[in-house]
C-alpha cells in the first residue's frame, strides 16, 4: 500500500462539544431560517441536529418590518424581517416543551432594544429547559440608539456578555458577533473574557439592493442584511481569525451550502457550524450535509472532525 | 422530484408548465408550490431561491402552472425541456375549502389581475356552472391567447367568462374588471374569490363590504421558505396581527386584511 493512502475509516464520530454541551454532530440550523424548531420537522427533524437556534426572541412580540422584506441581489439574499418574532413567552409555551420532548438541542437566539433585555431575557430562559442561549448583539436590522449594532461597541459588548453569562448560571452564553468591524478578534476575546462559553459569527452583512429605474431601495425599508454564498469567503477569514486568537469554540457560518462549504470552516477552525440562507434553499440542506460530512471523513480516513479542525494551512 | 412534461408557450409572455408529480393529483383551489429547475447555488444572479407559484389544474401524476415571464427564474421555468428534473415542494398553504369548506354548492365571481389567473382554473374546475370569471389585463401584451381560454372552458364547462384589458387594447372589454363586476354585484350578490395585484385586492375588499358579500383573496408576497419559518412573506391585518401568507394563507378572508398596509 502507498504510504499516503487513506484507509477508510469505518464509523466516524460526528460528535462535538461546546463547553460543557455534547452535540451528536456539528450541524446547527441557524436564527432566522428555522422558525421555533418545529415547522421542518417533515423535511428535518430537530432532533437529528447538533443544535436548533430560535428566531431571534424578544421579551414581548415584535411586528417586523414593512414588506417587501427580501430581494435577491447578485448570488445572495437580503432581508430586513425586521426581527418579526413571537415573543418570549409564546416560544416557552408552544414550542420549547415539544422541541424536547423530541430530543433536540435548542438555543434560544435573543435579542433586545436595551442591555437590560439581553439580561431579562437571560435570567427568563435560565428557568427554563433551553440547552444554550446564543445573544444576538449582531443584527444589522437592530441597533443601539448610537447607530452600531450592540456588538461593535467594546464597553457594549463586555457588559451585556458579563451580565448575561451571569444572569444564565449554567447555560452556556454564546455570543454572536457582528462582522463588519476593524478588529473582530478583538471582538471575539472581551466576549471570551467575559465569560461566553464560545462564539458565532457571522451575521448578515448590512447591504442594499437599488432599482435603477424607480430610483428606490428594493425593500421597504432601505437596506438589510446580506447572506448567502457571497458572504462564505468574509466568514471563513473571520472565523480563522478568532479561532487562532480564542481558547473557546468559535460556530462558524455564512453561506454555507453544501457538506463542502462546511468542512472548509471546520478546517478554519470552527468547532461547529450553522446554515442559514441554505435552508431556505433547500428545507432538507441539513441532514443531508451530515450525511456527507459522515462519508467524507470515512472516505478519507479520518475518525473525528478534530483531526482537520484548524489544520488550515498559512 | 418532478419532471417536466411539458411547456406551452400561451402568447403574452405566458406559458404553461405540465409537470409530472409523483402524488397527484393534489387539492389545489389556492394552495401552491415552490419550484426549482436549477442548481442549489442558482444558476446566474437572481436564481438563488425556488419560486412559488398557485397550482393551476390537477390530474393524476400531474400538475400544471400558469407561468408569467417577468425575471430569472420565471425564464428558466418557461424554457424548460420534457424530462428535466424539478424539484417540487408542495402543495403549501391554504386554499378555499379551508375557509369554506361548503364552497362548492355556491355560486361565486372569481377575479383575476394578470397572474393572478394562476389558481382560478381549479377553483372553476370545482365549480362548473357556479362560476362567473372576471380576467382582466393592463393590456393586449401580457393577454394570452384566446385558445387558451377557450381550453379552460374544457375544465369548467358552463363556467361564464368576462375579460378585458385595461387600455382596451386586447379582447374582451376595456377598463377594469370591477367595472363589469360592479354591475353583477348589483343585481346579484354573490360571495367573491380574487387573485391578482395588491390594488386590485384592496379595491375589492372596498366593494365585498360595499354589497355586503363574503370575500377571499389568494394574496401574494415574496417569499424566502414557504414552509413559514423565515417571515419574509408576514402582512399586517386589520386587528394588528400578522399572518404569513405562505401558511396562514395564500387564501385568506379578504375583509380581515390591512389593506393599507400591504405594499407586496
Ligand atoms: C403564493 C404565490 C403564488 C404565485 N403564483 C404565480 C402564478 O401562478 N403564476 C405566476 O406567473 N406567478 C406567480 N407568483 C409570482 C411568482 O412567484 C414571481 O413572479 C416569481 O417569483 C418571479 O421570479 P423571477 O426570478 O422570474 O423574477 P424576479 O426577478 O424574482 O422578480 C421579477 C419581478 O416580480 C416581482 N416579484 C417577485 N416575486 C414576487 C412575488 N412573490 N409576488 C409578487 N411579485 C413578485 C419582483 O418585485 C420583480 O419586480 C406567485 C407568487 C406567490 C407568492
Ligand atoms: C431571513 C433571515 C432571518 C434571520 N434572522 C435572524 C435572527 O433573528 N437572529 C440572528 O441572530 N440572525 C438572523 N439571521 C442571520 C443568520 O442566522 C445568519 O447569521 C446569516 O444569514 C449568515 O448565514 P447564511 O449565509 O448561512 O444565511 C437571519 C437570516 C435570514 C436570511
Ligand atoms: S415565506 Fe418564509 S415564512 Fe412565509
């Protein structure tokens, strides 16, 4: 046998950890794409995945934005839902007990219009049977009245993770970064000091889509969040970035479309990743990636995604 | 996955799509479904999510769907060839018998603006003799041909049919359809089912409480999943709530919708 030949590697460990969270395989459905966990179960049962995050949740509901509210523009997607959500309460009472009752890993994505909601919010969901609370600080559909996102602001940033991780007791925090900043690691590490359990990024770019002909913005209210495949190259060398520089996983995502795009942010060096706009492309994208991030690893010899996490050569 | 059977190009920039789908025929009479001839990436700018379109007709094995040209993917759909594959989720949604499951022993005006022809053939279909269509263009250049027409008697036989064009450039009469729909409100009120532009909805919702008739309307919006998980197709009603057409809708009680505030 030639000395580099791979020997396959008959049932690969899918398995990851997030801090103190064992997750069966590294293949979250991210916020935004998933509803409130249980509305695919036809195409993707919760259950199958590493994690399920929520919709962004607020303490009471929020109505949204105007429509329209999506365009495509060039290979990607831009939304502003304008953080459309249920609210707190109703995902407690409709949808978390059946989520597990399935057996899923669930993260509650959260999102507030002051500090002192991330907290709330927080305390609320530490009472309650989700498995982690990941803080939507990132949106570039919402902001602190000094116009940045809560997440570009260091001081912001420092004191909503602190209070949050404090206000969780064991729940995992996981802090989702904004992408579009000077300095991301630096980002990355106060929410690491801070006591994030890891982080995740990236989020929606702020884009804008124009009709040449009306002159006008194609979405109601002017610009959104970009995703989708234009965004894969800006997260993965962000997620490069931060997992060189941090000592807590980094979940890595942004236009992740097949088992491919998926294993390129493992070698990044992400612990675990998230689909987003791939889901709304195809409802049955994740369960078929973990299948296929199964038969490569088998293919190639490899017993763990440990073995390729970070091995991005520089 | 589905496999195209067939395209029909009906003049106008409309073509009807046959596809084969294991599974039916389905109840369609509103629902729809998200179609996809083309790569997981898109092929080209604009093609990146599937598109919904109303159901059309139904058969066994078989579905077809009123497909107007206006962008990317409606062009892809309209060009495609007998055996390509496409995928097909559906049907999705609510259609008229959810809202009234009696709908069939009465008599309705069914109205619809350009595209908004697409979920009309299967409603006529349920209701033969009971149904009295209103079709109206802006103009002659998006009206398909009049064989066209003439084979949706086919499906709906007895069924009454009124078109125009906006401009008067077409067949049928000119001006708007609500003008001719007025007139029947009149003298016989009947409840009414409509697709087409927001305008046009909204109009109608003014004359349904105007005669004091029941309304539905199959509405449109942009939409990302149709599986209601993303919220991109939410619009506002009138007791400060939303719904989200794709599954609290496409049909939908027309009077309970914030018209106002719709902009699609
Ligand atoms: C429930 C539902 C049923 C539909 N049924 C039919 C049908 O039977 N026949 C048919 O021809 N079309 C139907 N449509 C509209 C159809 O989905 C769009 O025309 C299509 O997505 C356009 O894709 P495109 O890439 O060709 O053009 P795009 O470049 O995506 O759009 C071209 C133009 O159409 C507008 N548009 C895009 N999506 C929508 C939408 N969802 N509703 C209204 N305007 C839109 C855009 O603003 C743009 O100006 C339906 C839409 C919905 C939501
Ligand atoms: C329709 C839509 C809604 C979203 N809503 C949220 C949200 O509520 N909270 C959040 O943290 N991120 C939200 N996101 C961002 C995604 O979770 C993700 O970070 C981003 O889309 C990049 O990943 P992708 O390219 O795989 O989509 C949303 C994205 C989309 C497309
Ligand atoms: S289109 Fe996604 S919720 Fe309706």
């Amino acid at each position: 046998m030639p000395k580099n030949a791979k020997k396959p590697q008959a049932s690969p460990d899918l398995s990851v950890d997030i801090g103190p969270l064992k997750l069966k395989n590294p293949v979250l459905a991210a916020s935004g794409v998933f509803g409130y966990g249980l509305e695919l179960q036809g195409f993707c049962p919760p259950e199958a995945l590493g994690a399920v995050i929520t919709k962004g949740l607020s303490l009471t509901p929020w109505p949204g934005n105007p429509g329209p509210r999506i365009v495509e523009s060039g290979f990607g997607l831009i939304n502003a839902i304008g953080l459309e959500n249920v609210g707190l309460d109703a995902f407690l009472e409709n949808s978390l007990g059946p989520l597990k009752r399935a057996g899923a890993v669930v993260g509650a994505n959260v999102l507030g219009r002051s500090p002192e909601d991330y907290v709330e919010l927080t305390s609320r969901l530490a009472q309650s049977q989700v498995d982690f609370i990941e803080l939507n600080v990132s949106c570039p559909n919402l902001r602190h009245p000094g116009g940045l996102s809560f997440g570009s602001d260091p001081k912001l940033l420092a004191s909503i993770t602190k209070d949050c991780v404090k206000a969780a007791g064991d729940k995992p925090i996981v802090t989702k970064l904004p992408p579009l900043v000077t300095d991301i690691v630096a980002l990355a590490k106060i929410a690491e000091d801070n006591g994030a359990t890891a982080v995740s990024l990236i989020n929606s770019l702020p884009a804008l889509s124009i009709d040449l002909d009306t002159r006008r913005a194609n979405l109601a209210v002017g610009p959104g969040g970009l995703s989708g495949p234009p965004i894969k190259p800006l997260a993965l060398r962000q997620v490069a970035l931060c997992a060189r520089a941090l000592s807590i996983p980094v979940i890595g995502l942004g236009g992740i479309m097949d088992y491919r795009d998926a294993l390129e942010f493992i070698v990044a060096g992400a612990t675990a990743v998230q689909i987003g706009t791939g889901i709304l492309v195809d409802p049955g994208l994740p369960i078929r990636l973990i299948g296929d991030v199964y038969h490569w690893l088998g293919e190639n010899g490899l017993a763990d995604l440990g073995q390729i996490r970070g091995s991005l050569k520089l | 996955m589905a496999k195209a059977k067939a395209v029909d190009n009906l003049g106008g920039g409309n073509h009807l799509l046959t596809l084969e789908v294991p599974g039916a025929p389905f109840s369609a009479l509103g629902r729809f479904a998200r179609l996809r001839a083309w790569p997981a990436r898109g092929l080209g700018p604009g093609t990146l999510l599937d598109r919904p379109f109303s159901i059309h007709l139904t058969g066994p094995r078989e579905l077809s769907f009123f497909i107007r040209q206006v962008g990317p993917a409606t062009s892809l759909l309209a060009s495609l060839s007998p055996g390509t594959p496409v995928r097909f989720i559906g049907p999705l949604g609510r259609g008229l018998d959810d809202l009234d499951p009696n709908f069939a022993a009465k008599s309705w005006y069914l109205v619809a603006g350009g595209a908004g022809l697409g979920p009309m053939p299967s409603i006529m279909a349920a209701l033969g003799p009971r149904a009295k269509l209103f079709y109206g263009e802006r103009s002659h250049k998006t009206q398909p041909d009049t064989g066209y027409l003439a084979d949706l008697e086919l499906y709906a036989p007895k069924a009454e049919l009124v078109t125009a064009t906006e401009d008067g450039s077409g067949y049928g009469q000119k001006g708007l359809v609500t003008v001719p729909l007025t007139e029947c409100l009149k003298v016989q009120p009947r409840p009414i089912v409509a697709c087409g532009p927001t305008p046009m909805l909204a109009a109608l919702a003014r004359l349904a409480n105007q005669y004091s008739v029941p309304y539905f309307a199959c509405v449109e919006a942009r939409m990302a999943c149709g599986l209601g998980v993303c919220l991109s197709c939410s619009l506002p009603k009138l007791d400060g709530t939303n719904f989200r057409v794709c599954r609290e809708g496409p049909m939908v009680d027309g009077l309970a919708i914030d018209w106002d505030n719709v902009h699609t």
